[in-house]
C-alpha cells in the first residue's frame, strides 16, 4: 500500500520546507511526506533569536510555538499536520537518475535512502565565517539557529565586552539586544555605513545616529583584520584602525545560501550563488524544487537576479512549491527587497531600489525626504516618520522607498510595497484615500505629503536639497546660508550649528537682512516652513534658494543642544551684533 | 495695482478652503486670495474635538495649531501664508453673472459685495438636527465646530447621564469620550448596526460587544421620539422602546452638505445632496469650484456618486482645485469610502466595497473573515486584528475589506487601500513582499494569511463559513455541531456555550465520538487549527464540514469564561458521561 503513495522528501525543516508539507498535506492527504532536517529543532521563528537574547522572552522553545503556545516539534506534526519529520538527520547525497537521496542519521552514524518522486531542496543559509586568525576562538559566533542563541545567552551573561561584526539586520538587532544587557557593544562595519544593500547613505546616517545615541561604539569603514585571544577564548578584535576588548564576538556578516547538495547534484546554481529556479519554483531538473534561503528569487522592479533571505519569503515559496507539486499552476512573482527592523526606539523599513539602485540601473531618479507626525501632532503618542520616496522622472513610477523614525514606518512600507507591486505612480500615491482618524493618521498622511513635494518637483515648483546634499554643499560652497525658518523657542531647544534664525512669521519684514547673492538654504523642523520661505524668498527675488527636505528631524549630522554660543572669534561677535 | 490681480474667493475656512488658499498662494504670489469663514475660528481640526472633550489635550486651541505649536489665526495667514482671511464673515448670496459675492460682516450687520474671477466653495457640513420635540433645549447638542465642543465640555463637566443619538464615527468617539470622563452613556442608534454604512453586520457585532464591554448602554433599532426637559434643560430621551435619562444628548445622527448658497445660485446639485462637481472639482459654473465636505465624490470602486465627507478627501480637494486655478490639469480620482476610527480598545478601518454593497452592486462577492496576531505572536505586544476581505468571484479581484482588533488595523487597511487603488487581485495580495520583522509583523502577515485562506475558498480548496453564518445555521439547525479545536486550557478560559471540545491534537484518535451525518463546524482561536480540522475530518470520509473563520477571536456573540457549567438536564449529565 504505501508503494503507491506519492512520495515527497523535504529537506530542511525550518519555514520553506515546513510550510511546503503542511500546506501539501492539506492539499493530498494521501501523499507520504518526510522532512528531513539536520538539526536538533524544527520549525523555529529563526528571526526572533535576538529578541530571546535581550530577554524579551523566557523560553527559547517560545521560538518554535504556535500562536497557541504548542510546541511544533516531531512529534506535533505527525499528530496535528499528519506528516512526518526526521530531526537530526542530515542529507548526504541526491541520486537524481534514480531519485533516491541518501541520508545519516547524526545520532546513530546509520545512513539509509529515501526514494522520492518529487524533491524539496529548503536547506536554508549558512553565516559568512571568513577564514580569519581566531575566527575557532570561543566567544565567537554566528546567530542562525536556537543553539547559537542558547550559546550566546551563556556568553552574554557573563559578557562585559561585545564587539559585534557586520551592520546587517542581524548585527543590528543583536546591538541593541547586547546594549540592553548592559554590555559595552563595538560594531564594526567594513562599509561607510550599515545597511548598505538596504539604504541611501543620507537615511543610513540615521541609524548611526541612533546606535551611538545608545552607547554603541560604531566603527564605520574598519575591516575585522583577526581575533585575538587567551587560553582559547576571545580576548579582543583587530581591525587596521584599532583593538578592541571583547570576550563576546557576534559574526554577523551576513549568509550564504546553503547550496552544496544541490552542486553537488549538478543543479543550476544562479548568479547570485543561490539555487537557480523558475517561477514555479523548480530547478533545472523537474522533480526538484527549491525553496527559502537557498533559493533566489526575482527583483520586480530591476527584473534581475536577486538573493534576499528572509522568512517571509520562504513561507510563500513554500506554499508554491506544495501548489505545483499537486498540480496546481502557482508562481512566485518575485520580491522587492522589502524589510523592518528595529534599532533601539528608531524603526527602519525599505522597499524597491534605493536612489543608488535606481541610478545604477539607469533609472533617473527624482528623491524626496519628508518628515511628519505619524498620526494627527495633537494626538497623544504621536511619532515622527521621515520618508524618502525615490521616482522615475519621466515616468513618474515609484521606484522605492526608505522610511525611519520613532513612528509607524512599518504601516506607510506596506502601503509603499502594494504600492510599488503594482505600478503605482507618485501621483497615484498622492490622492489615496488613505484611512483617517487622528489617533491613526493625520488628514494628509504622511506618505501623501511625501507624495506630493515629489510631485512638486517634478513639477519645478519645490526647489530642494536633501540633508546629504546639503552636507555636501555647505563643504564645497562655505558661503552657503542655511536659514532656520523655525520660532526662536524651538531653535534654543535644537539647532544645527552654524544656521540662521528668522522665523518664517518675520520673514517677509527681514528680507533685507538676507544676501542675495549667496545660496540661501531654508528649512525648519518637517519641511514646510522651510518650503513656505523658499516660495517667499523667490517671490522676492531672491534666485538661490532651495529648501531643506524633511527639516531638522532629518538632519543625521551635528546637532546643537542647549544655550546659543556665542561666536568665538571678534570678527563673528560684530557681524552678530551687525 | 490691485485691479489687475486676479481675484479668488474662497467661502469657507476650515480644511479644503484654507488649503486651497495656502496652495494658491505657493503657485502663484501675485493672486488676490480672500477666504470667508462664518465662524469665529479657521482652519481648526474637527476630527480631533472628541479627544478634547476626553481630555486627551487641554486647550482647545491646539485643534489649531500647526505641529510646530502656532495658533493658526487670522495673523498666522496674513503674516506666514500670505492671504487674507476674514472670520464671522457670512457669505449671503452669489451673483454669477456679475461674479460678485454679498457677504455680511456678523459682528457689525455691515453688508458689502466681493468681486471674484473665480469662486471656491468650501462651505463644509452641517449636523442633521431632525424637528422633533425637545430638539431645541438646552444640553442637546451636536458636534461639529470647536464652539459645539466648548459647550459639550461645559456640560459634560457636570453630566451624569449622557445619551448619544446615532452609531457613526462622531457617536462612537463620543461614547468613549463621555464614558473616559465617568459619565453613564447611553447610545441610541436606528438601525440595528453602528456604523451602518461602513461595516457588514457581523464586523459591528464586535464593535457592539466592546462599547457594552466599556459599559455604553447601546439601543440597536431603536429611534429617537422626543426628548424632554424641565426648565428648558433636557432630562430624558424617549424612544419607542423606552425612557433613558439625560443631561447631555449629544445628536450625531449625522451630516448633511452645506448647500444653500450653491443651490440660491443655481448651481447644480447631484444626486447624493451635494454640490455636483467633474473631476476638476468644477461646479456647473466652470468660474466656482466645489471643495471638502460640500461637494460629492465618486467611488472608485462602483463608479456612483457618494458623499463622504472627511478631512482627508478636504484636503487633496484644497490642493487640486488650487492647481486647475493656477492652469494646472489636475483631477481628483475619487474615493474608497476609507475610514478609520478607534472605539475603546477596538481599532476599526474599513475601506472600499462591504459585502453587502457588493451583492446589491451585483458583484457576486465572496468574502473572508482571518483572525491572526498583528506581529510575531511571541513579541511582546502583539494584539489580534481581525480581516474581513471581500472579492469578485470571477475577476477574484478585491473589493473591500474591514479590519478591526486591538492590533495595528490602520497599518492593514492603509496597505489594502493602495490594494484596491490599484485594482489588485486577491493573489496579488497574497504575494506581495510586505516588509517582515517581529516587531512590526509576523512571517506571514495576516493581510497575506487572510488572502491565502480566500484563495483556498475561491479555490474550492477550504470549506468555511464566518461567524455570523454559523450563527444563523445554527437557528435553523439545532443539530449543527461546533467543535472547539483548541488546548483543554484555552477551553477553560473562554469559549462559545454549546461547543463541544476535541483537542486537534486527538481529533485523528477520537474521530468516532463524531456524528457522521450531522454538520460539523470546528473552530480555533483564530482560524488556521479550525481548517486543519476540517481537512482532517474530510480526509476521514467526513461530509458536511465547514471551519469557522476567524476563530473564536472573530465570534460577536455570547461567550463563556471561567469554570465549565455543569449541563443542566440529566441527559445532558449523562450524555456528558457517555
């Protein structure tokens, strides 16, 4: 009897290959379905590791619950889901003439073969761990699975010292979870910034902000050269520019997809390293698909080749896979490199090309930054939220968008994700009828205000410089005049150094204090004041003026707290009092 | 000089009015912009007065500010915008023909005439105040301009007995408002739903479970007759069905296009009341423009005429009627009928198409209710949000959802709305790249997992009905049997009377405790464990099997908590034991 079942081997039983058997179980419940997965654990929440360490929750099997709180291990889904699954059983070797994949079991040593007549390749990713002098060292370790966590929550107990390697999602989340165990945390990043597949270096600076802000020493543009240690265990890390103490070291670097049984078995391996697959989600030989971590997947708005590991993409391939093994025609469309993540009280989310991607592509972007309340500015608990929109200039298309802030950025990616999944344009954008009630929104949102000083210049009615642009200007050009269009209350409380104060209500009476021949540069603290001034400075004439875009929230350069300082040098104490 | 300006009228001076004018004034610097505002204050936010009366802020002068705290006044646009405002200015009567307004100072009685080249009417909304006895005394009052919220201030500072006329948004958030102050409410609504025009029965059901739950006395169906009074002040509301006493009413039956100026001048009006306008916002003159709560839209959805006035619609009509002022092609599409509105701990935001609209619209719906955690259910704070999506059968295109749960609901419906906006499909839904973190959202979002479980039903693939269908299945069979699938624990704590309890775990065990030929409709506390059921009971030759949507999260009716009654009858008793 069970000679004439379909047989279906997964290998890998974390989110790909799990939720491809539960969802085929449920389409055929007469197929014989075996996960095989070379762990311990199955099943588990791979994204929530961090969040363990900084103790936001107890019980490292919480990871691997139902939202019922039932542990999802063998034994549950051969009761619940009806399927069977083999932990600590890795695959060796895939027969693909004769469709048999040979397996071990780790405990015994035993191996065996298991016929199939459909294989599921779901076997993840691998950390980077280059080759470099003490990278064996104890101390020093990856974060991927439930036993990494449960070895870095040993060391972090004991940790005074962290020096954190790479500024990725994992380095990231792992900053703030070591800072909030009270340990002294070094990040080290080869890049001028993290983030750097993810966002514009203008938006990254905030990031920076925020690590620092919270007692993370960030070592920006410093290559890890070795690790050093004593009686076997890790003592501190050398970089060319310096040595730091560290008797924990977190190798977040970033991951590989784990594709050596599929080379192995002489399937197309992509561009990007990771299994080749079409949009059903098979490989070159048909009677093997791929899914998760392993697999790559296709940009939708660049059309090419990408590799983005994430657990929300591994869950919908696995639904695909399970649809095409049962005969039904799915396809997985692709990706738009969407993601969230939390960094200390700054949240972070992205989608679709960056303004760099876009230029590489040779996409002509038009940018925007704009910073607003997240819901009505009366409403209590109202955030900030600093949106940078990018376009295609001819066409008008949104391209993609980074937005951070205190404030709910997740909600205005996701509109910006079905957004830029279907086509929409800025203006499209800009007359949503988005939801609105003030402890939610305000009347504009933020994504249309956003929406629409992009369309303004597009339009050639906002002239306007970014933050990094105007970094950059004020270095090349030191007779540029930033002008604090905002109330004198609110420049005593934060400014940035060097700006001059004429609020806007007194501008059109103090024009003649204003050189017309230099670059005028208005801003205040979202941005429209410093639009509002902008207009009245041209209307008077005044030919070099553009804004700042998304004002002093913006703004991740220095900042000046506190009493005014006065000028230091004679010459600036006249020109005050002139 | 000022003969040669071209002259812009603007009637009204709260949301679309002022915007209009500010934007008028950044296109072009040389117009001539008057805005008349009959009431003492412009430019406030109505939407936020119910938190002023909860106390939520302490002046009602922050309704007017900007986010940077200024008082948005008559000064304020002058000096930083650049235009004229005139408050207590009432605009009588227009003459077309010789484009003159006749206005009429309210302090002095002073009247005088205003030449325009174009006109906007902005002229907003007006509460419904039926006639009938009682109507005019004193403590009965609607809410709709920061004088109404002043006065319902100074009442509910010494009420003990509220009650609220009509189940809409104002009615809701004022509900809340009275009772966060301490005050007994009463609310009084006609139909037998709140938020009749919004929300399919069974998604108000659960708005209706939590203002009862916050201790509002709701009155479904219930019309106001009369209210009486002694000494000229209100002490009770009669109804048919009773006598509730009151020494505050507030009437929010609803809101009615201010017109009378348009319709004196002859201007058309469309059929929903409000002033007809094309997609430029012009009028049936093409020198006057309609804006904001005055004017009707169009639904983007079944292409008909709808009034729905909000202060976000207000505002991107201000921008656009600026614009084709200034020579400027721009059109406003229309709208979904988005709304959002927060009732005690239940978040609700709708958008597009409700089921019921699409049956009468002959749209052949099919829906979906999905209840799921509103981020990785182990983050802390994680809070249900419960997603009811609406489709066409046969295009399988989205035509509405409703979202409601303590969760974030706004993030999901915003995201549904660039959805609809753009025409997308249920399976376009379901596979879009929706940015994934813990803190933010779970693996597989519930917008995808409401999809997901849509596609099965279109499918043929799940079998399912939602709560309010079980409800009526099981008054009209007696014999239909619910089945609890969740934990003995989660049994214990709450659950719906009659259902009887099989753990998913040992449903494969316990199959023959199960009548073959009775319906059988299995359940969880969300959904997902209710499918499996079914699918396991259909796999065991089971035939009348449908899953409860939503799970017991999603159930409107009566639930029990705490200790497990004893059956009542001796055959229950012995039922019990067999």
């Amino acid at each position: 009897m069970q000679d004439n079942k379909r047989r279906i081997v997964i290998v890998g039983g974390v989110a790909a290959g799990m939720k491809a058997a539960s969802r085929l179980r449920r389409l055929d419940p007469e197929l014989e379905i075996t996960v095989l997965e070379r762990g311990r654990r199955v099943s588990y929440g791979a994204c929530a590791l961090p969040y363990y360490i900084e103790g936001l929750f107890e019980e490292l099997d919480e990871v691997m619950q139902t939202p019922a709180g039932v542990l999802r291990d063998a034994e549950f889904f051969r009761k619940v889901k009806g399927f069977e699954v083999r932990p600590g059983t890795e695959a060796l070797a895939v027969d693909r003439a004769a469709k048999r994949v040979r397996i071990r079991d780790l405990a015994s040593g035993t191996e065996s073969v298991l016929p199939y007549d459909a294989l599921v390749l779901a076997t993840g990713n691998r950390p980077i761990l280059p080759p470099l002098p003490g990278i064996d060292l104890a101390g020093v370790h990856p974060l991927k699975s439930p036993e990494d966590a449960e070895q870095l929550m040993e060391l972090a107990q004991q940790a005074r010292h962290a020096v954190i390697v790479g500024g990725g999602l994992i380095g990231l989340e792992m900053a703030e979870a070591l800072r909030k165990r009270g340990i002294a945390v070094t990040l080290l990043e080869m890049k001028d910034q993290v983030l750097a597949s993810a966002l514009d270096f203008g938006m990254a600076a905030l990031v920076h902000r925020e690590l620092r802000k919270n007692g993370v020493d960030l070592r920006l543009s410093e290559a890890l050269q070795r690790i050093e240690g004593e009686a076997g265990k890790v003592t501190r890390v050398i970089t060319a520019a310096g040595s730091y103490p560290a008797d924990l070291v977190v190798m977040a670097i970033g991951v590989r997809p784990e594709v050596s049984l599929a080379r192995e078995a002489g399937l197309e391996i992509g561009p990007t390293g990771a299994i080749a697959v079409n949009e059903r989600l098979q490989t070159s030989d048909p009677a093997i698909f791929a899914a998760g971590d392993c697999a790559e997947s296709t940009d939708l708005l660049s059309g090419k080749k990408v590799y983005v590991p994430l657990g929300s993409t591994a869950n919908k391939h696995g639904r695909v896979v399970a649809d095409n093994l049962c005969g039904r025609e799915e396809r997985f469309p692709g990706i738009l490199g969407s993601l969230s993540v939390k960094v200390f009280d700054l949240n972070v989310a992205r989608s679709g090309l960056s303004e760099e991607d876009a230029r590489l592509l040779g996409r002509d972007p038009v940018t925007v930054l704009a910073s607003a309340p997240d819901r009505a500015h009366i409403y209590p608990g109202a955030k900030p939220v600093i949106i940078k929109l990018v376009a295609e200039r001819a066409s008008r298309r949104l391209l993609g968008a980074q937005v951070l802030g205190s404030g709910a950025v997740d909600k205005r990616i996701d509109t910006l994700v079905a957004a830029l999944t279907l086509g929409a344009s800025v203006d499209q954008l800009a007359t949503m009828d988005l939801a609105y009630a003030p402890p939610f929104a305000s009347a504009m949102d933020p994504l249309i205000q956003a929406a629409n000083v992009l369309r303004n210049k597009l339009d050639g009615i906002a002239a306007s410089l970014d933050p990094l642009e105007v970094q950059q200007l004020r270095q090349q050009n030191r007779d540029a005049l930033l002008l604090d269009v905002r109330s004198p209350a609110e420049h005593a409380e934060i400014r940035i150094p060097g700006a001059t104060l004429i609020p806007l209500g007194a501008l059109r009476a103090r024009l003649a204090e204003l050189p017309r021949d230099r670059q005028i540069i208005p801003f205040c603290k979202l941005s429209l004041r410093g639009y509002e001034a902008q207009l009245i400075l041209q209307a008077a004439g005044f030919e070099k003026v553009r804004f700042m875009e998304g004002g002093i929230l913006a703004w991740p350069f220095e900042l000046e707290t506190g009493p005014i300082r006065e000028p230091a040098t004679p010459e600036g104490a006249i020109e005050q009092v002139a």
